[in-house]
C-alpha cells in the first residue's frame, strides 16, 4: 500500500481503505416499525413454527433475515427478492439487524421456500394472537369481502370447459370412423373386438390398436416412411392418424382434470382462473384475464383470515373462508357482515347452522328498500309478515298450493321450492300490472328462504345493523383500497395456489403490521395529550 503523509505541504493518500460496520440493533429508534417486527419474531415463537435454530453454521442469522423480510412487506406492500436484496444494502436498519452482511436474492427466495411456505398460516395466526395481547382489537363481527387479483399468467393461453369437452366428442368421432376404416381394410365388420359406436374409445386402447397394427406392417415387412416424394401404406396412414387422435384426447383429458369443478384454466398457471376484472388493457371490454379470487376477513382493522381461491364467484368461497377462521382460532366468528354478493341459501343455512349473527345483505334488499314502481311486482317483493304469511305488493294473502321434490344442485345443502298463488287477483285493480294472463299470479319461493330473509333484514335494520354495514365498506374494502391502490399491488409475481396462498399471507402480515404500529403510537399521543 503506498501512503504518502504530508501536513502543510503533506497529503495523505490510503488507495485502500476499509470500513468496518459497528452499529448494533439497539441503538435503532425504539418507536420504530422494525423493532415492533423484531419484538414479534422474539416473542412470538415464531421460530419454532418455522423449524429454524440458532446454530453458528448457519450462514445468517435466521432472526435477522425473517425481520428483514416482514419489514420489506410490511413499508413496501410487496418486494421481491431482488428488492430485498437492494433493501438490505441501503437500509441503515437492515444492515444493522444483518450486521453488515447483504444476503443474496437466491438467499431470500431459498429462506422463503423453504422455511415459510408450509407454515405462513400459522405465522399469520402467531401475528393475531400477538396483535390480540397487544391493541385488544373488537373481533365481535368479521367484515368480509374479496377481490380478484390478476395472476403471473399470460392472457391468450385459456382453456375452455366446453371447448375441450367439444374437441374430445369430435376426437371420439373420429375413432370411430378410424376403426371403421381399419376393419374394413382387414376384411370383417368385427376385427377389432370391443371397439363399436356404443362404447367411447380412451387414449390406451386407441394405442393398443397402434401396436396391433404395427405388428401387422411387420407381419408384411412394411416399415415406417416420412419425408417428401415417400408412400406411406394404409396401415401406417390409420397408425398416424390414430396415435395424433390418441395425444389429442391426452391433452384435453388432462386440461379437465385439472380444471375439476371450474370453467377454465390457464395454460401458465393451471390454477388459475379466467375471470372478469374491473380493469384491463382494452379499454374495460371485459377481456377475460387469469386471476384469482381473494377472500379478507377483518376485524377493528386487523386482517383475521384469508382465503384464495379459483371460483370467480364470491358465494362458493364463503362457507371455506369461514371455516379457515374456524380452523386458525378453533372458533366461529359471533357476528359476520357482507354484502350481496355473499347472499344465497347456501351461505344462510349455514350461519343458522353454526348460530353466527348473519348481516349479509339480501340479493334485491337495495331494490326493495328503494321501493321502485317498475319493479313492484317482482317475486322478491312478496315477502313474508311478522306472522310468517307471505304476502303480495297489495297486501293480499298468498296461498300455498305444493312443494317441489329436492333439487338436484351442486349446494351444501339439500334444496326445495313452495308454490304460492294469489287468493283475490281477480279482484285486485293492479291484475294487469302483476300478471298479464288470465289465471292468478303464481310465484315459487324456496323453501325457508323468506324466513331467513325477513330475519336479515330485521338484523340489518337494527342501529347495530346500520353500523356494521357502514364499517364493512370502511374495514374490508380499505383493506383492499390500501393493498391495491396504494401501494399498487394488482398483480402476482409467483405461480400456482400454493405460493400465490404465501405471497397473499406476506402482504396481509404486513398490512397487519402497519395497522398494529398505526394503533399503538396512536395510543402513546394519546397518552401524551391526557398527561400534558
């Protein structure tokens, strides 16, 4: 190392010079986010749910890389794990907690993958409980609601439902006019045994017939020909044909396995679903694009449950999404809030099933309270009494006639519907208006359902009920209102249910988080203020 020192016609010149990074975590800001983070992971036992010990060969401090993580979701909404990396090279905070070190992106993800994605839902739990010993947040009602976030697919690889079922019956087709042909060129309307227009052909067996006619062109020396200006032989022409029919019926076969009880996929990400989106690239056409479906329970502000699924409808979701609740705390929420959305028979039985207070609105509770004169005489204005008697917009008695057999439905629960007639529309002045024909008005109602409906809207009504409407849309929706459009979070980065599950749970721990700090130095002021 050349040093030349000079003082008054001296310099001094170090060409290398190394700095050493002595800060400790201590000696951060005790009112800051991170200690709140680093407090959490201390005391929460987190580490014993991710299975991580303290042993000196580990390369970094698990303690330090699990806080750096949950502070990069918790100030950023999302960061990936370049970000991370960048975020521990420039924060005064990280560098503290990592002691200098700056762990690789690969670090991150390998942390990531391995030690939180098996265990995030009790990471999220851990954080609860936390939050409960610390806020003592109301969690008398859960707010709930969801929203669709674009997936890491790409728009143009959907598959179809219907397309692929319309592909395999024209697959089956031409199996059949395959095996015709074959056993027309063998001589005898029966040479292939068990192959007839009753029976649908299945990749195997139409495989099975390649094989056997292989072994017919070895019987006549025949050999395989491709290429320009070269003759293929009959039989080589119907083993192309059927062993491309054969793939086919792979591929699409395989496409509804995947898609189970859904409509669609996308080729990218299987488990993703094409759905409508309240934003797109054309100008809101309603292009579908592949997303899923996100489920938020809150309560006083505290994200409490999440839920992700494929189904583009937020009925089919509910009973699961409240049933993870039940799964994270061992016990039901006492009170649930949502809006129509949520309402269908389904979901009402089985809160009177699990005696939760329901405040989900009605289907056309809107539009009855509004009390507009064209849609008077819908069926859903024929409600029922405080007697139970169903009445119609007239105020005249509704006579039951009989009771339809079960539907066959795919619900939870079993399913039937009562017919109702009029007893005076022949006399009322509003006949014409109510039904056009000449009988009287006959409406069905499913059975129970008008029950359970003046029930809600008894609830609703309620000052309490006034309330938790009003705080839905504050809570649940500015939980999205703040995940989405502030911190411009509308798309994932990671593919597949199991780790789009993980990247929702990291965002929601930091949300919760932010509120959690939000809460208590609210309460130091406010300390301050009363003492001062």
């Amino acid at each position: 190392m050349l040093i030349t020192s000079i003082f008054n016609n001296h310099i001094s010149f170090q060409p290398e010079l190394q700095l050493v990074w002595n800060s400790e975590y201590s000696t951060l800001p005790a009112d800051d986010i991170s200690a709140l983070i680093y407090d959490f992971v201390i005391e929460s036992g987190v580490l014993k749910v991710i299975g991580l010990n303290l042993a000196p060969s580990r390369r970094y401090n698990p303690i330090s890389m699990l806080t750096v993580i949950l502070l990069g979701y918790t100030e950023r909404g999302y960061i990936s794990t370049r970000q991370l990396q960048h975020f521990c090279r420039h924060d005064s905070r990280c560098r503290s907690l990592l002691c200098g070190q700056v762990p690789s992106h690969t670090a991150f993800s390998n942390f990531i993958n391995n030690h939180l994605k098996d265990c995030i839902e009790e990471i999220f739990k851990l954080l609860n409980l936390y939050i409960q010993a610390k806020a003592d947040p109301d969690l008398s009602v859960l707010f709930i609601d969801g929203s669709k976030f674009e997936a890491d697919a790409n728009k143009f690889t959907f598959v179809w439902r219907k397309a692929a079922e319309k592909n395999l019956n024209k697959l089956y087709e031409k199996a059949y006019k395959e095996f015709r042909e074959i056993n027309r060129l063998l001589g005898g309307p029966h040479v292939l045994p068990g192959y007839s227009s009753c029976t649908i052909p299945n990749p195997k067996e139409i495989l099975h017939v390649c094989s056997f006619l292989s072994e017919k062109m070895a019987e006549q020396n025949q050999c395989f020909v491709y290429g320009k200006g070269r003759r293929k032989s009959p039989y080589q022409r119907h083993y192309d044909a059927l062993y491309a029919i054969a793939l086919k019926m792979y591929k699409h076969e395989y496409y509804l396995d995947l898609m189970s009880d859904r409509n669609s996929l996308s080729k990218t990400d299987s488990d993703a679903t094409f759905m409508h989106m309240k934003y797109d690239y054309y100008c809101n056409t309603g292009v579908f694009k592949p997303g899923y479906n996100v489920q938020l329970g809150v309560s006083d502000q505290f994200i409490r449950v999440v839920y992700v699924s494929g189904d583009p409808n937020d009925q089919k979701p509910f009973i699961p999404t409240v049933e993870a609740y039940h799964d994270l705390y061992n016990h039901y929420p006492q009170n649930i809030c949502a809006d129509a959305g949520y309402s269908s028979f389904d979901n009402y039985t089985y809160l009177q099933e699990k005696q939760i207070g329901n405040f989900i609105k009605p289907q056309y509770w809107m539009k009855r309270k509004r009390g507009s004169k064209k849609d008077r005489f819908k069926t859903y204005n024929f409600v029922e009494d405080e007697q139970g008697v169903l009445r119609c917009p007239e105020g005249h008695e509704m006579e039951f006639i009989r009771k339809s057999g079960s539907l066959k439905t795919n619900g939870r629960y079993e399913k039937f519907l009562g017919y109702y007639g009029g007893t005076k529309c022949d006399q009322c002045p509003s006949k014409k208006l109510c039904s056009p024909k000449k009988d009287r008005r006959i409406i069905s109602v499913r059975d129970g359902a008008a029950k359970m409906e003046r029930e809600i809207t008894l609830n609703l009504e309620t000052e309490v009920g006034g309330e938790y409407r009003k705080q839905r849309s504050i809570q649940a929706e500015g939980a999205f209102g703040q995940i989405k459009e502030d911190f411009r979070y509308t798309r994932l980065h990671r593919i597949g249910a199991e780790n789009v599950n993980l990247e929702i749970h990291l965002v929601c721990i930091g949300y919760n988080f932010r509120k959690l700090y939000s809460r208590l130095n609210q309460d130091i002021e406010e300390d301050l203020i009363f003492s001062a």
